[in-house]
C-alpha cells in the first residue's frame, strides 16, 4: 500500500561546514608569508609615503586626488585628459593575468588575491588565538558556551575588527592627504564620506576574510569559471600523480591484496587545504593552487621514505610519459609556447607604447571651443572677430606665462580679453580659460570667406615649449 503522507521536498541547499586549515610548513607556504608580508606592507605603507613637489601640489607619493581629477605616482602625474594611462595599465593587469593564468594555473588565486591574502592574515589570528586544526575543530563542535570559548572568540573578532579596521582605514588614506586625514578622522572632522568608505570596507573585510572565505572564491568569484579559457594541457597547475599514488593504503583494492601505492591515505592534503576539498579527487573549480597540499605530502613522503612529487605542479601533457615511467618535459617548455609567448608579447607592446606616451606627453596642452552665438560679430569698423574659449592648462610645477598667436592668414589679430599683448600668465598645475578674440580687417580674405582654416598657437615663454588646435574662422561668406 502507497504511504499516504506526502514527502517532504529534499533540500537544494547545505549548510557550509566552516574550513579548519591545519598548520603546515614548506617553500610553497614561505611563498606565501613572503607575498602576505609584500603585498600587505605596500598596501599599508603606500600612503604615507612622502614626494615632494613643491608648494601647490600635495606631498604624498602616491594619490587619487578625485577632488582635482588627478593621479599622482612618484614623479608621474596623471590628468584627466590622459586616462588612456589608467586604461593601458587595466588592460596590461589583464592580459598579466592571461599569462600567468595559462603557464600556472590560478597563482593570482593561490598568491596574492586580496581575498587570499586577507584570509590567511585571519586563519593565522584564529590559530595564536584557538590553537591548530584539531583545537578549533574541538571549539566549533563544542555546542555549550564557556567561559573559555566566549573569551577565545571574543578576543578572535576582536582582532580580526581592528584588522578590518586597518584595512578600510588604509584605503581612504588613498585619496586625499594622509597625515591631514587621520588627524581629521580623530577629531571628527573628515568627510561622511571617509567614515562611511571605512565602515563598508571593515564590514566586508571582517565577513570575507573571517567568515565567508573559500565561499567567496567558489561561488562569488567569477575567476574560477573564466580560468578554463586561458589554460590548456600544457598549463602547470597543482594535481595528484594518481598512478603513483593508487591504490591507497586504506582501499578495498589494498585490503584485497593488491600493490599499495604511495598515498598512505594520510589526509594532511586534506587537512591543510584553505578551502577544504581533497585534490586527489582530480581538478576542481574550488582549487585555487596555492600548493600547501604539496608541501604537506612531500612531508608526510619524506617521513615514509618515498619520493617527493605524489603531489605537484604538473601538466596533462607529462602524464602519459610518466605513466610509462618517462620524465616529465623541463618546465620551460611548458611556460614558453605559442599561447604564452602571444600574451607576453602583448602585454609587452602596451607596456612599451605607455612609456612612449608618457616620455613625449608635452607638459603644455590647449582645447579651442569656438563660441557659435553669433558665429561671428560685424564691429562698427566693418571688421569680422570670431570668438574662442581656449583652455590652457599647465603641467610645470611653476606658473609659466604664455603666448597666444594665431596662423592661417597673416590679416588676422589676435585679441585677448583681459589680458595684453597677447600673453597670459597660468599658474601652477591649473587650466586657465582665456577667451580670445580673432579679427580680420574689413575687405580681407579671412573677412569675405565663409570659412577660413586657421591655427592657434601657444607657447610658452620659459622653455619655449608649444602646442596648437586647428580651427575654423568664420566670415561673411560674400
């Protein structure tokens, strides 16, 4: 007889079994304290590095000045009409990370993403605080709060909240002058703003990197699923030499009687990995090829006696080689082939053309609008005048006077409102408006045409430095 009771509806959903990573040493995990150490102390470090520049501009090395619209970086400035910069270093970040992507895996993943960096900053807070793998394993199962476990994860969030703190502190610090800043962040007297970047960034930084954590980089992170695209079988990524390794010690195969292989079923890659999967089940979305399942098997084989390498970085192309106990092709051949050398390549020439630019970049520069309302005015001496707004703008480190000129037909004047001679005077690192006249004498060429191609000039007086905009003078058209 069918039951009568309708079955409930199985859950799509599994609750996320926190990750306990276990203590582990070896080249790869000094890598990674080498990179923390980098990585964090730049982020840190950056703002409040002191440049001189002189009275009217900021001190800080390295700026976002939104404010003024401006990028400063060591002795580089960067102005809003040359984002082509900005854009030129987004496109070399992405095609470096192509390149590392297709010679080794996830290593931005594994090595230097902030989430990464930032979560093991907190995974090492969390083991001074409640000990290795099996301490903290004990504390999430313990269901009854003591004492002793309010007092341990108090004293854990505690800390991870100051480091989040640091974290979003840092980031404002970017964008106006450091020093001035943190004083006014103390005194209550910086901008909403300031406050609110810090309270977001300490809230985000506080969940991904103590809470969340291998969840950001498998479900929120669209990089594992682009990966696939720029690796191939000759990319070297972490994997398991399976046909070394099987069967293992604990297998029905090994219980029957056959061979055992190398893999004693330990469990240490396991217990080491950050986000908790067991990369001898093969490749996985999840991995991010940090290598500490490596450093934890060749340990556990240098222990046992056998060869190290059951885990490593390999290419698919090595394992029918190796299978027939051949050796694996030398790693060069690996990282420089078509693919590779294309993005190297690339990311070369977009280099090369960006300090081009910037080393024949003039420190002078000029936009002409002409003012088309009227197009042009009859003066009572039956002479014609166009009007322009011409901006200036002035990149020394100095105010710099400047003359304006104008070719095209010598009948033509130049007249400057506000200003004589035809020189104005710029200051510092500022755009200046200037409007500017140009008057052709009654009956001349420039006068009777409908249109006139003319060029003003600019130049400056102290180095002798110039630069023009074509233009259009507009006449009766008789």
């Amino acid at each position: 007889m069918a039951d009568s009771h309708p079955t409930e509806p199985q859950s799509l959903y599994a609750a996320r079994e926190p990750v306990f990573p276990k203590k582990v040493y070896g080249k790869f995990r000094n890598l990674k304290w080498v990179i923390m150490i980098v990585t964090l102390g730049i982020y840190y470090v950056t703002p409040w590095i002191r440049w001189d520049r002189g009275a009217a501009l900021p001190d800080q090395a390295v700026l976002l000045d939104l404010a003024n619209r401006r990028f400063f970086f060591f002795w580089i400035e960067i102005w809003p009409h040359e984002f082509y910069f900005v854009a030129g270093l987004l496109v070399m970040a992405g095609l470096g990370l192509f390149l590392f992507t297709s010679a080794l895996g996830r290593v931005w993943c594994g090595y230097a993403c902030p989430q990464t960096v930032w979560t093991d900053l907190f995974i090492l807070v969390e083991r001074w605080i409640e000990g290795d793998r099996n301490a903290r394993l004990r504390l999430h199962r313990q269901k009854k709060w003591d004492v002793r476990k309010a007092r341990l994860r108090l004293t854990k969030w505690i800390t991870w909240l100051l480091i989040a703190v640091a974290t979003g502190g840092a980031w404002v610090f970017y964008f106006t002058d450091a020093p001035t800043l943190l004083v006014d962040l103390f005194t209550l007297d910086a901008h909403p703003i300031a406050y609110t970047t810090i309270a977001v960034l300490t809230g985000t930084t506080f969940f991904f990197g103590g809470f969340a954590r291998e969840q950001i980089c498998i479900y929120a992170c669209p990089w594992p699923r682009i990966q696939a695209a720029m690796m191939d079988e000759d990319t070297l990524t972490v994997g398991y030499r399976e046909w070394r390794g099987e069967p293992r010690k604990n297998s029905e195969a090994v219980k029957e009687g056959a061979p055992q292989g190398d893999c004693i079923d330990c469990m240490a890659c396991v217990n080491v990995c950050p986000v908790g999967i067991d990369i001898r089940d093969g490749q996985q979305l999840e991995c991010i090829t940090c290598a500490l399942c490596i450093d934890a098997c060749d340990d556990i084989m240098a222990k046992i006696g056998k060869p190290r390498g059951l885990i490593d970085y390999m290419a698919f192309t090595d394992e029918e080689a190796e299978r027939a106990g051949g050796k694996p092709k030398p790693i060069f051949k690996h990282i420089l082939r078509p693919r590779t050398i294309l993005y190297t390549a690339l990311w070369s020439l977009v280099g090369i053309g960006l300090v081009f630019a910037l080393f024949i970049r003039s420190d002078i520069d000029l936009t002409v609008a002409p003012v088309r309302n009227p197009t042009y005015v009859t003066l009572s001496d039956g002479s014609i005048r166009n009007t322009y707004e011409v901006r200036i703008r002035n990149m020394q480190h100095e105010t710099r006077e400047f003359e304006v000129t104008v070719k095209g037909s010598p009948a033509i004047a130049v007249e400057l409102e506000g200003a004589e001679a035809g020189r104005i005077s710029v200051a510092a690192d500022e755009m200046y408006l200037q409007r500017v006249y140009l008057v052709a004498p009654p009956g001349s060429e420039p006068a009777t045409a409908e249109r006139s191609d003319v060029r003003i000039w600019i130049e400056d007086l102290t180095n002798g430095e110039r630069a023009y905009k074509d233009t259009v003078f507009n006449g009766k058209g008789e």
